[in-house]
C-alpha cells in the first residue's frame, strides 16, 4: 500500500513538471507581446568628468528584453543627481533592432563636468511595436561620481638675496627657494604630499647631502597655489641641487610632478697663512706654511699658484704651482730677502697670495711682517750678546766672592 501511494506521487510530481516546462506559443490565450529594459550600468573612465576642460565620454551598458522581435527608440542619457530633481547633462536617442530575448547595447556619452557630481545613467524606451506594460521600459543605473579633471603641479625658483658680490654666487652667501605647488581641487579628504629638498656637493666624498628635506601633507578646501619660501646660505661646494615634488591619488598629469634645479656655485679659493716666523736673518731659509681652501672641481681647473712678494722692495721672492683640493696645506720654503743698503735691521712687508680659477679675490691673500737681520748686524748683535754675556758671567763671580769674603769675616 505504501509503494502504491510513493508510485501515485512521483506520477503526479512528473505530470506537474511537464506542464510548468511546456512552451507558451503566441497562439495561447495568456501570451502577450512584451519588451523592457533589465538592466543599465554606467562605466566611468577613471572618474574624470572633463580633460583640459574637453568632454570626456562614458560608456553605458543596457540591456533589453523582448518575446518579439521588433525594433524601438531608446533614449540614453546622464542625469545630475546633485539635487532632489535630477538635472538632464546629456543624452541621446538611438534607433534598435531587438531580437527575442536579452539584447545587450553600448553607447557612449559625452560631458564636461568640471566639479565633483553624482551621477546616474538613464535607459528609457520612447517608441516601440509591441509591448504592452510601457512600466518596466525605463531604468536608471547606480550612482557614480564624476570629478574634474585634476592636475598637480609643482615648481621651484630661486634667486640671490645676500652676496658678496653682484655677478657672482659663493660660498657663504644667501639664497631665496621658492617651492610651489598648484592644487586644482579640494584635498581636506585625500591630502596632498608636498616634498622638497637641498643638497649639496661634497668635494672631498664626491655625493650629495642633504642640508635641507622636508615632507608636509596639505589639506585645503578650495583650489589655488601653496607656497614654502626659505632661505639657505650657501655652503663650501660647487653646486646646490633644488628639488620637489608633489603626489595626490586623483592627479591625472604626472608629467609636471618633479622638478630639479642646479645651481652652479661660483670657484673660490681662500689663502690663510697658518705659521710663519717674525724674525730672520738674511740669505737664512724661511718657513710659511698656508691652508687653501678651494671648491673648484679636479674636472675644471683645479691648478693653482702661490706667490710670495716683498711689498717694501717690490721682488717677487718665491712661485709654486699647486694642485688644488678641498682642503690643504702648503709650506713655502724661501731665502730671507736682503735689506736695503745701510739698514742693518728692517722690516719688510710680505703679500702671500694664490691666483687660480677664483672669482673672488678678497681672499686670496694675506699681509705678514718679516724683521730681517743684515748678516754684518747678526754677527755685530752675537759679538755684543756674548760680551754682554761675558760680564754678566763677570759679575756674578764677584758677586759669589764678595759673599765668601763676609763668610769667612763672621766666622773668625
């Protein structure tokens, strides 16, 4: 009894089934003709709204189905949804040809928007042949949101603000940098990474270092140009490099995003005289030693010669040729020049001076005073020293006798 029943219902199951799957023919009471639209979806091209203030054009995808071939009229447009009502930006109409069933189409639009707005896409059949509930023949898309087309850009000036002189830039004079960068859209939401730098040659490493780095996150509402003004004074090289840069996710441009500037320092070459005697005798070898200090580059010309003059008998008394470095020593060997006839004593003023690839001269040199002896006056001054030397020998040996002879006088 109980495999009858289970053979009763699976009968019952199949027959049900086999209505439910039987095809509707046009000819059957309950079928009428339909068409509608099932599906829209807009596809943005990165979001941008515009390019350079053009049109920018997006694709949107529809679908429509229909149990009739036939042909209809659909317009395809984009409505602003910044407001209750949305606002029609552009559309057009498009003639279809359906056959039955899913019909997949793509049409592009066209728009300028120069602002952040939502939007949303619009697929509406406004003239068809068969159909027979015109409600389901208009459908919107989701939302999306378009934005203007937005390029950073950043740029760096520079210019002299304190120097030694008007035509040049060296070492130790200050600068003025100007960085700047451009920001066309609000970045309270996504910051903007504003970096920038200084660095200078290291003449002895061959590199560059950083003496200046900083990275800030801007946020501001409201598009226009940030500005970072700073002064540096220029250290010992022969070149500044001045770089920026600026990043933001919705940048469209990266093309203007780096800049780097190199600003050549101009050759210096500073002479410090370090030891040197006050006195000597003439024709006896002398000793001066200086330190140079140079920031021109093996590349260019880093020769150089050092000359020592006699100011008070206008001789040049010693020249060498020197290779210059960032830093260094020299010591300068020369003979004590003569004194002028009849002075067995003077003092000459002598001009140490380096003269090379140096566009600043006010510290090329400097002035020492030398007191040369005449060699008859050092043998006159030896003689009188050493009779001078003699009677002190003298007196002091008549002083140790007078000191015995009270000794002696107490004792008896």
């Amino acid at each position: 009894m109980h495999i009858d029943r289970l053979v009763f219902s699976s009968l019952l199951l199949l027959a049900m089934t086999l209505m439910l799957c039987m095809p509707v023919i046009p000819l059957h009471g309950i079928y009428e003709p339909e068409v509608a639209v099932t599906n829209v979806d807009l596809v943005i091209h990165s979001g941008l709204g515009c390019f350079y203030n053009s049109n920018v054009s997006h694709l949107v995808v529809f679908d429509i189905w229909t149990n009739t071939p036939q042909k209809v009229t659909v317009f395809v447009a984009l409505y602003d949804m910044s407001s209750d009502t949305p606002t029609l930006i552009n559309g057009k109409t498009v003639e279809l040809e359906l056959k039955e069933g899913v019909n997949r189409f793509m049409e592009w639009i066209s728009v300028c928007i120069t602002k952040f707005t939502p939007v949303r896409a619009l697929v509406k059949i406004v003239k068809w042949e068969c159909d027979t509930d015109p409600r389901n023949n208009a459908l919107m898309s989701e939302q999306r949101v378009l934005r203007p087309f937005a390029d950073f850009q950043v740029f760096a000036l520079w210019r002299p603000k304190e120097t030694k002189q008007s035509w040049t830039l060296l070492p130790g004079d200050t600068i003025e940098i100007d960085v700047g960068g451009v920001i066309p859209i609000n970045t309270t939401v996504i910051p903007l990474k504003l970096e920038y730098y200084v660095k200078a040659k290291n003449l002895t490493l061959n590199t560059f270092t950083d003496i200046v780095r900083n990275v800030e996150w801007i946020r501001v509402s409201s598009p226009g140009t940030v500005w970072r003004n700073f002064t540096v004074v220029v250290p010992w090289t022969s070149k500044l490099v001045v770089g920026a840069s600026i990043h933001h996710e919705l940048d469209d441009d990266g093309l203007n995003n780096n800049v780097s500037i190199t600003i050549p320092i101009d050759p210096n070459i500073v002479l410090t005289v370090v030891r040197y005697p006050s006195l000597a005798v003439e024709g006896d070898v002398v000793s001066v030693v200086v330190h140079l200090k140079s920031n021109v580059e093996a590349e260019e010309d880093a020769s150089a010669w050092i000359n020592v003059e006699d100011i008070s008998t206008n001789t040049l008394i010693k020249h060498i040729d020197v290779m210059l470095e960032p830093e260094k020593d020299v010591e300068l060997v020369f003979t004590a020049p003569k004194n002028p006839p009849g002075n067995t004593v003077a003092i000459h003023t002598l001009r140490i001076s380096v003269v090379g690839y140096d566009s600043y001269q006010e510290d090329s040199e400097q002035i020492i005073t030398l007191t040369v002896l005449s060699r008859q006056s050092n043998i006159e001054l030896q003689t009188q020293l050493m009779f001078m030397a003699l009677i002190v020998a003298l007196l002091a040996i008549v002083m140790a006798l007078i000191s015995l002879v009270l000794v002696l006088r107490r004792h008896r």
